[in-house]
C-alpha cells in the first residue's frame, strides 16, 4: 500500500520562508536535511524528507493553492496550541483558532509567509 512520502509548499521569499519553517519545524524536532536547487530546503528526521519550502520547478512566481492544506498531527492539544503559536508568532496569519471541531477532534489553521495553508491537529 502507498503512503504519502512528503510534501512542499512555494516561495516568493526563500530566505524568509526558510526562517520560518526552521523555527516552526524545530518546534517539533524536524531541521533541515538538504538545500534544494531551487534555493529552497527540506526538512525531515535523520535522512527522511518529509516537508519542504521551494521555489516553483516551472519558474512562475508561487502562489497558495486554493483548497491545498498541509496538517501536522500531534500527541497533545497543548502542542496543538505551541505550534499555532508559533506560526502566528513567526509571521504566519490566523485560520482558525486552536479548539474542538467534532467529538474528539481538536484542530488549528494558519497560513505562512506565503499564504500557505498549515493545520496543527490531535484526535481524542
């Protein structure tokens, strides 16, 4: 069965999205693992590529994809919390609040530098 390897967002600002995922992502252990040719970088544990921030392959300037999203899963609603912090604390705008969406489900929404859409999330 396939599973999801890893994903990417788009950058106008390499230099200031980079900042912000190495803040962000140290929050929960990930740090960049390769510089990408497109002046962007990867991030992940140990060797595994799991998310990263890059200037688009075609050359067109990056834009948000409408409806696009990325979600980070945490143990914890209090971690849920520390990681929207610290996206609206680094730049980002907010999405939604941190709170119950659904017996069970606690999630949070805020875009980065660029406009792309991140969830923070923990079930039970």
């Amino acid at each position: 069965m396939a599973t999801l390897s890893y994903g990417t967002v788009g950058s106008n600002r390499l230099e200031e999205a980079k900042a912000f995922y190495d803040a962000l992502l140290a929050l929960i252990g990930m740090r960049g693992i390769f510089e990408h040719p497109s002046g962007g970088r990867i991030y992940g544990h140990a060797r595994a590529p799991v998310f990263g921030v890059l200037g688009p392959f075609n050359g067109q300037p990056a834009t948000p994809g409408n409806g696009s999203m990325f979600a980070f899963g945490f143990p914890s609603r209090e971690e849920v919390d520390a990681f929207h912090a610290k996206g609206l604390e680094l730049g980002g705008t907010d999405e939604g609040a941190p709170g119950p969406r659904g017996p069970g489900l606690y999630f949070s929404y805020f875009r980065d530098l660029d406009g792309n859409k991140l969830c923070a999330y923990s079930l039970g």
